[in-house]
C-alpha cells in the first residue's frame, strides 16, 4: 500500500484532519489481510515538513492534539 500525502501547497503538513485521516488509513491496513508493506510518500516537492504549528495556534491547545494522537 502506497500512502500519499496530499497537501503540496503546504509542503504536507500534518494538521488535525490529515492526521485523522492517517490514522483512520492505517488502522485500514492493519486489518486488511493482503496489505503487508505501507509506504509513505508525499505529493509535491516535500515528504512532510511537520506539524502545522500555524493551526495549533488558532484552532487547539496543543495538548489537546497530543491527546487525540494517542
């Protein structure tokens, strides 16, 4: 399974929706029986430069979020 993550115009990064969705695509392969190997990979020029720092800022204290993750 090949995941991309798509957000080019900000370098892809990890925001609370896109980690959701992450999270919701590998508990996916988790169960599914034909999928044995995940691989990251990102769209544009960058992989992934981080958390999207901007919208923790604005939008959730940042310890809501590591709850979240976890």
């Amino acid at each position: 399974m090949v995941i991309t993550l798509n957000r080019p115009r900000r370098l892809n990064l990890l925001g609370s929706q896109m980690r959701r969705e992450l999270d919701e695509v590998l508990q996916l392969a988790a169960r599914d029986h034909e999928v044995r190997v995940a691989i990251g990979t990102g769209a544009g020029r960058a992989f992934c430069v981080g958390t999207d720092i901007k919208e923790w800022a604005t939008c959730t204290p940042p310890i809501r979020l590591l709850q979240e993750m976890t």
